[in-house]
C-alpha cells in the first residue's frame, strides 16, 4: 500500500486510474478504524480496483466545544488494517494541505443540514460537504463508501453528489454492530465500562420500534415517544433528540409511508452517540433494518 500525502500525487495516481480504465472505489475516513470502516473497504475491494483509503481528521466539522484534540489517533495501527485488507493507495494529508493558508470556499446543502445533527452542532455539515467534496476532487473514484450509521450525513452527501454533478456515485453501506448491538463508532473508546454497559440503550429502542413496527404500529408519535421511554429508563442517558422522519427530506412524519429512519442521539456520561432505524415501505409492507 503506498501512502500519498500531497493532493498533487494524490491526484497524478487517480487520473492514472482512469486513464488505464480502471474502476476505482474511495474510502473516506477519520482513522480509529473499526470494524465499520473495514466492512466499507471490502465493499469498495469487491466491486472497485484499485482502491484509496483516506485518513484526515477534518477540523472544519468540528465545534469550538467538541472533541477534534482528543479525537483518537492510531495511525499506525489504521495503516497496518488497510494494508492487510488490500487496499492500494492511502491518502494521509495534512490539515494545512486541504485547508491553505487563504482557504475561503464553503459547501452546504440547504434544507438538510439545519436539522437534527445539524441543529445541534451546527456548522458541523458544512464542513463535512466541504471535506467530502475537497476530497472526491482529489481522488476522483468512481464509486464512494459510506456507513448508514451516519444516516443523515449519508442523505446530504448523496444530495450534493446530485446537485453538483458529480462523477462519483455514493454506496452507502449497513450499519454494522458489537454483539450486543450497540453500533460500530470511533467515540465509543470514550465510554467508561458502566457507559459502555448503558450505551446498549440506544440499540434496545430501535429495536423496541422495529418490533412494534412488525406488529402493525404505523403511528410515528407513538414509535418516538416509546423509544423515549427506553432511552429515559437508563439513568446515564441524556437525551439530545428522538424523530421519526422521511428518508429523503428528513422532514418529521406523523405516520409511517414510503422510506423513514428513526434518528436518535444520545449523550451516555460525556460521549454523545448516534444511531437509526431504516424503515422501507413495500407493497404495503414495511422491511426494517437496524
């Protein structure tokens, strides 16, 4: 695996690529990987070749009281996990190359990015459209691998694809779990082992809606306000939000129809964690998935 610092080489291997009519498959990531990214990897190894990992922790995402200096950094270990998967090419730049000095061109999508995470962090997707765009200019991949677990980003990033015309088609990929449930992310390092006990909540609830969604439940209010309810019966939880909402607008939705996610986030001691349930409507039926 040749590890490339410099958006000019970066750019040099990707139009290679193509040149050679080559299929090539990108993996953005902040490093601390985990099962999750490495399950994005074997997508893109299955269908792309080759295949470019990035690591960059994006400052631009992160809030003044966030956590970009503690954010874990293992990039030894990140390297040698790539490397063993099979992945070619990992773009490693410094923040000072994609950010120069002067840096003053912003991207946000509009009627997305507002809500829900971005109510709550605000700014946050603005500098991740930024980030995401920057790089698949850089890398120009065919296809690009993201995790539903970040299912509103997910939503935002595939709307700027379109909007934007861009080359590179967005794969998101499931959501994928500890054994007991609780979702794949870099922030769960920062649970303390009662946290980490209590975090399983988060995976109980939709997992509540989903069986009351099998039984017949349609109501979106009755849905949120019993995941509420398990959420509030763990005492370490704080509670940020709980919707239930379109897939595609991410509007609220009193009833369930067509595509929903139920979106939750929820602080455990000092971590905040994210996590969905993906609701599909099918010939009148609905298929869930956690």
């Amino acid at each position: 695996m040749e590890i490339i610092h410099t958006i000019e080489w970066m750019k040099q291997v990707s139009r290679q690529a193509r040149l050679e009519g080559r299929v090539s498959g990108f993996v953005p990531t902040m490093g601390a990987l985990h099962e999750g990214h490495m399950s994005l990897v074997r997508a893109a190894l299955a269908e792309c070749r080759p295949v470019v990992a990035s690591i960059f922790v994006n400052p631009t995402q992160f809030g003044p009281n966030e956590d970009l200096q503690k954010y874990p950094r293992t990039f030894n270990e990140d390297c040698g996990k790539l490397e063993n998967a099979g992945v070619d090419y990992l773009f490693a730049p410094e923040a000072g190359e994609i950010y120069p000095p002067g840096f003053r061109t912003w991207v946000n999508v509009e009627g997305l990015s507002e809500r829900l995470e971005g109510k709550s962090r605000p700014g946050h997707f603005r500098g991740v459209t930024t980030v995401v765009l920057k790089l698949l200019e850089i890398v120009q991949p065919h296809k690009a691998y993201f995790g539903r677990k970040d299912a509103q980003q997910a939503r935002i990033i595939r709307q700027m694809a379109s909007d934007l015309h861009l080359d590179t088609e967005i794969v998101v990929c499931p959501v994928v779990r500890e054994t007991d449930g609780l979702a794949m992310s870099s922030r769960n390092a920062y649970l303390q082992q009662d946290e980490r006990r209590a975090a399983t909540v988060l995976y109980r609830a939709l997992d509540g809606a989903r069986q009351s969604i099998a039984r017949g439940e349609r109501d979106a209010l009755r849905l949120t306000a019993a995941i509420r309810e398990t959420l509030r019966a763990e005492p370490l939880t704080n509670i940020d939000y709980v919707q239930l909402v379109d897939a595609k607008t991410l509007e609220p939705v009193t009833r369930l129809r067509g595509a929903c996610l139920a979106l939750l986030a929820v602080k455990i001691g000092a971590t905040r964690l994210i996590d969905n349930l993906l609701i599909e409507e099918r010939a009148g039926e609905f298929d869930t998935n956690l």
